[in-house]
C-alpha cells in the first residue's frame, strides 16, 4: 500500500519572529506574540471561516518551510535534556522531520473579514514570518485537552530566565515602544529571551558571547550575566545581517556590537 | 509567496472500522476502539520511535484518504446543528477540507518492536481501517491542553444514546466474545451506537430502517427503539455488502435481514 498527496498553503502566517533563533520551542509560551494568519486565494473567502469565532483557540498545521531541502533525521537531541540525549524524531517535535508537517495551537482574538480579505488575529504562535499554513481547524475542548496526559520529557513548561534591559537599552526601549508597529514590545522582549534560545551545550559554560534575535525589524542584542539575561541594545535591523542570522543561531563578539 | 509540498504515508492504521459510517466523529469518543499504527520503511526503524513510550497520548497526522477525490467545500453543516447550519470548513473538522488533512489524539498503550517492525499499540482513534498516517508527534500537556479554552458548538461531548441487544443479539455476541480476533467487542458496539452514527437530518423522524454498521470482519445490525438503539443481530460481514457499505450510510430494508 502506498500513498502520497500534494499539498499547498491556504494561507501565510505574519508574525513578529524573523529568524528561527530565538522563536519559543512550543506554543503559547509568549502570549506577546501578536501576528495574523492571511488567507490567499481560493481559500481566503468570508464562508471559509464562518463561525471559527466562537472558537478562543485554534490548530494552526504549518510547513516547517525553511527546513524541508535538509530533510528528516532518524533521532534528534532535545535542547530540554542539555543535548546529551537522543530521542527518536516521532517522539520529539523536531523541525527536522518526514513530510516537514508542524501542528501549534493558538489563541484566537479576532476574525477580520475586511475587503474581500480575511485574516485571522492570533497570539502565542511559535512561527517564523511567512510560514506556510496549510490547515485551519478550531480547538476542540472535549476531546483535544487531556486533563490527565502524561508527557514524557515535557510535562512542564521550561524554567524561565530573568530578563533585565541595561540603562542604554531601556531607553532605546522606551522610545520604540511609542511606535504603535511594535506593539507588546518590553512582553515580547522578556517572553521570547527569558526562554534562553542559546542551544542547550551552552547553558553549563560560561558564556561571553553577545547574542541577537530579530523580532519585527529590530534587532535585540542580549548577554548573559550570573544572574541571567540582560539586553544591552534594540537598534534597526540591518537587512543583510538579519538574513544571515536567519541561517542558524547568531552569537556577535562584542567588538561587533 | 507560494508554496506546495509532497507528503508520504510514515505509516498505516490498522482499526476495527472497516467502513466510514459509524466512525466516532471525533477521537476519544469509544475507548474500547483498539489498533495499530504500523510503521512502513524508510520511517519503521525501532530509532525513529526512540522515548516515545514516555507519553501517555500521541497526536496522529492523517489523510482523509477516501475523501480526497472529492476535494474541499467552502461550508459545511455539523451533524450536531442537525444539518441546518452552515459552517467554515476552516471552523470545523470536516473531512471534505483544503489538503485533506486530519489531526486526532489517540492515546497509546505500547510500542512494539518486534522482528524490526514497529507498531504502536493505542485506542481512542477514529480513524478508518488503512488509513495513512502522515506524522506521530507525542502530546504536550503543557501546551497541548488549555484548560479554558472556548469550544463553540463543540464544548460538550454528544449525547449517548442509550444501546440494548436482542435476545438473538446477546447471544450472538457472547459467541464472538469468545475469539480474541474481537476484543472488548461490547464494548465497542456500545460505544460505537451509542454515539447514534446516522445523519442528523434523521434524528427528528421515525425511523424504521435497519442499519448497519461494520467492526472488525462483523456486521452489526440495529435499529431505532422508542428508548433508543437497540442491536438486532451480529454476524460475518458480506465482503460485497461491506465494500458497498463503505461507500454511503447503509440502511437495509428490514426484509433483506
């Protein structure tokens, strides 16, 4: 018995996660998160979504777009068990994995419907800008929420990091937070860092390195101190080094800074 | 922007339900629904599936693979609105969706590795006998279920109907119960009806039909009662009659019982 099917995007994800570095390994970590799922055509018809409304949450199944050309890989080493270990890829959530299919739930907040278009207005989404959605489908309380699942290596959600803004950064931030295209800003900042996004064979060193992450288009530069994270600048993204960065985790030496 | 992707079946499921009509319409419904989810090369390997026994529920990726051919409808109308009001495909879990993509939790009781090969042992599932799994991810409780979440028209489970057997009909089934090709067959058939699988335009009429619904290589037969459902007979299954079965809901006329 054999079976494959062709299958497209129904619709783009917009969100404020530029580059996978940095993005929260599951959803609904960093509820600041705001972003939009945009229908393209045929599917982006106001019938297509009548009723999703009354839903709070929402599966969202995506492409994992960026990693498909690299395939799948057999096991996998789980940032949660320090890399050290390997698990099999159907027992992980693994980008890297056959068919290159993700599922996350979101929060729903509204439907717009606004000429001719529609977009959905989400929260709590772990996705990189402009991944492919390719289903839609409403979060169904009955059957959807174990209340008594046992998970493995990730029944609780991670340890969080403390999250602090040196004198410099704070002013910057201050001063983008008054720009109504980064909403959520300070939250967003301190959901997605205090996740620690360093891949997990770093987190037993000591660690001088100075790190960025993208988040809209400003770039977050952040280091580690005794006592956790503390973010030592926001300045505009310099396009060319932003799509570099988007190639794999982007530590900085500081004399870059 | 657009995108499309080859998919491939990592595996097939293997489940007492040898026809649609009669499949719960939603997993976790009959628990007494037991089956296999066996892994086709390249993915069988004993590796790929390495700490999944940690998790007590798996989600199943899958294709609607009878209802492929059919393609996407815009709107719906739920069996539980009695088919008499439309939905979004994208606000439902209608099988007759963009991509054709099913999502299901299932919970998991073993992972067999024997000779190679590589099972997962599991129940709940509402899936159809064949059908291909395009992906096995473990669930996580911590972001997988949301306590609150808003459910629409689907925030309580259905109904049950209540299930009786016919002095034929007990007797037959204390027979079959008696060969371990079929376990927990009470079990199933109660829960199967008990769910009342006929379309919902029906449920405000009488209704003299007999029906059928097909569990293993059995039909069972049943009809409506002033009190509910009642089983009137078990028996093989007809291969003609169950390929026949499977393509629409199946009531006989009493006289060809």
């Amino acid at each position: 018995m054999s079976f494959s099917n062709q299958i497209q995007a129904v619709a783009y994800c917009r969100t404020p996660y530029k580059q996978k570095f940095g993005i929260p390994r599951q959803p609904g970590l960093v509820s600041a998160a705001r972003g939009f799922v945009e229908l393209v055509p045929p599917f982006n018809q106001i019938d297509a979504v009548r009723g999703l409304e009354q839903y709070s949450h929402l599966w969202l199944l995506f492409c994992f777009h960026e990693n498909l050309a690299a395939g799948w890989k057999t096991t996998v080493r789980p940032p949660r068990l320090g890399g050290n270990e390997k698990l099999g890829v159907f027992a992980t959530r693994s980008t890297f994995r056959p068919n290159g299919i993700g599922q996350s739930v979101v929060k729903l907040h509204a439907v717009h419907t606004r000429n001719g278009k529609v977009s959905l207005e989400i929260s709590g989404m772990d996705l990189l800008d402009g991944t492919p959605i390719i289903d839609i489908k409403p979060y169904i309380p009955f059957s959807d929420s174990i209340e008594n699942a046992q998970g493995g290596i990730a029944q609780e959600a991670p340890v969080l990091a403390n999250v602090s803004f040196s004198g410099q950064a704070q002013k910057q931030l201050e001063q983008y937070q008054q720009n109504p295209a980064y909403p959520r800003l300070a939250e967003l900042i301190e959901g997605v860092l205090a996740q620690d996004p360093r891949p997990a064979y770093k987190k037993a060193k000591a660690d001088p390195k100075l790190y960025q992450v993208a988040l809209y288009d400003l770039d977050i530069l952040w280091v580690i101190t005794d006592t956790g994270i503390e973010v030592t600048e926001l300045r505009a993204s310099q396009v060319g080094k932003t799509v570099q960065a988007d190639k794999q985790p982007a530590p900085l030496s500081p004399n870059q800074s």
